[in-house]
C-alpha cells in the first residue's frame, strides 16, 4: 500500500468513527437511494448538522447523490464498503 493509499483508508476509517456518520453509512446499506429525511438521525443536532455530516460523506467518495423528481436520494457508492460496514456491524 502506498503512502496515500494508507492516508484515504486512514480517512474513511475515521469518518466511520463519527456515529452520525456511521448511523448514515449503515441505512445506507440497508436501503438505496435514501431522502435526507429517511436519513435524519436522531442524534443530529440540527438539520444543518445532520446535512455537514452527509456532505463529509460525500466528499471522500463513501456516499453519491442524485435528483430524483425534486428531491436528492443517497446511496453508498462502492459496493465494497458494504464488506467494511459488515464488519463494523459485528463489534457490537
């Protein structure tokens, strides 16, 4: 592994350490192309909040958007993440 691949494992690796982020990663997997309302955790402080965490998401390339009618959707965008999150789901 090269130098900067350790460093884009490294950051997807933290952004799974954000609960928020996490919670959104793992209905994520559990269902495709999602609204930011059928996303909204709980425990997000604000709608604002809530939506910094999925622009996080999307700016390291773990979750994608789309315009479907006049609202975006989310989905994860690559099939290998649902391998880690898997994982993830296991340490319980």
């Amino acid at each position: 592994m090269t130098k900067q691949e350790a460093e884009e494992v490294a950051e997807i690796l933290s952004q799974l350490g954000n609960p928020i982020r996490l919670a959104i990663l793992l209905q994520l997997q559990k269902q495709d192309w999602l609204t930011g309302a059928d996303l909204l955790s709980p425990s997000a402080k604000s709608n604002i909040n809530f939506h910094e965490h999925l622009k996080a998401l999307q700016d390291i390339g773990l979750v994608q958007r789309k315009m479907r009618g006049t609202k975006f959707v989310y989905s994860l965008s690559d099939d290998r993440l649902n391998q880690v999150l898997d994982l993830v789901a296991t340490l319980k």
